[in-house]
C-alpha cells in the first residue's frame, strides 16, 4: 500500500494506491488519524485500491465515525472496482461515507 498526500487549501486528500488489506489495516489507520487530527476536511481517493477486505473498510468506516465526532467532514472521492464491491458485498453502500462513492 501506497499513501500520496495532497495538500490544497484547507482539504488535504490521501490517495491510496494497491491493497487495503488486514496486512495495511494498522498502517493505514495510523496515518488517516493522524491526517483527521491535523486537517479539517479531508478526502480519500480510493480509485487506485486494488484490492479491499473487511479489515480495510472497518478502518474506513472508523476514520469516518472519528472525523464525524469531531465535526470535520470525510469525504471519499474516486473508488476502484475493488471497493464498490467489496462495499456491496458487506451491505455499506448506503453507509456514510459510501453514499456519495463515484468511481
């Protein structure tokens, strides 16, 4: 797993490239809190994920729940195959922050 930051304004957005997987899942909860924690608004781009389980979408579903109790907006942009479906899958499509997935 790939993590790419870009700053912009007050929106940082963290580009995750190949897997999402238990193997990454500390790894990757480690630096999105960290990024909640310093910025206000921050978005995910999820369309270079190849590849997504459980693990990987608690932590999303988490770092959203975080961002949310300390009122910063976390929103995702692009998704890959790989995590619509495995969102579908696990019945999150419909879950903040999955509803306004676009790929």
């Amino acid at each position: 797993m790939a993590l790419t930051i870009r700053r912009r304004k007050a929106k940082l957005t963290v580009a995750i490239e190949g897997k999402a997987t238990i193997v990454e899942a500390e790894q990757l909860r480690d630096e999105l809190a960290k990024c909640i924690e310093t910025w206000d608004r921050v978005q995910l781009d999820l369309g270079l994920v190849t590849d997504i389980d459980t693990a990987g979408m608690q932590v999303l579903l988490s770092a959203a729940v975080t961002a949310a109790s300390e009122g910063k907006p976390l929103a995702i942009g692009k998704t890959s195959e790989a995590v619509v479906d495995t969102c579908r899958l696990m019945g999150l499509e419909n879950a903040p922050p999955f509803t306004a997935m676009s790929r």
